[in-house]
C-alpha cells in the first residue's frame, strides 16, 4: 500500500482517482481477489469523480495485472 501523499507522484492520479490500467511503466498492479464474486466492477479513471464499468476479468486484462491477492486478513473465530 502506498503513503496517501506518495500517490500522485508515483501513480501519476490524485488518492480517489488512482486509475489501475493507466500508471507508469514500472508500477506493478495487484488486484484484490474480493473483486472477483462481482460481475461489475467500478474502477476510478484519473479523477475522484470518474468511473468505468469492467468485468473483473477485463479490469485484470486492461490493468496488466501481475496476479490476484488476499489483501485483506481473515479473521476465524
């Protein structure tokens, strides 16, 4: 995860915009597996306030996805 105030500068879009399919070249993109139960999802597109509807499959085609993972921890009780 990066620091709120190093987004911009190494994304190239502000926090709430952070577009996956367009960073600079060296960026590596993880997407998160919670995505994949969606049939649709919303990433932003450069700006807080833009959006565009993908498959989680064409979001990991258009992103260039290294992988999918768990960034979240499950708890087990």
């Amino acid at each position: 995860m990066v620091r709120a105030e190093d987004v911009e500068s190494l994304t190239g879009h502000p926090v709430g915009g952070v577009c996956p399919f367009v960073v600079p070249e060296n960026a590596s993109v993880y997407l998160d597996r919670s995505l994949e139960r969606y049939e649709s999802v919303f990433p932003a597109c450069g700006s807080d306030n833009s959006a565009i509807e993908l498959t989680p499959e064409e979001l990991f085609r258009y992103a260039k996805a290294k992988d999918w993972v768990d960034v979240c921890k499950h708890w087990e009780e």
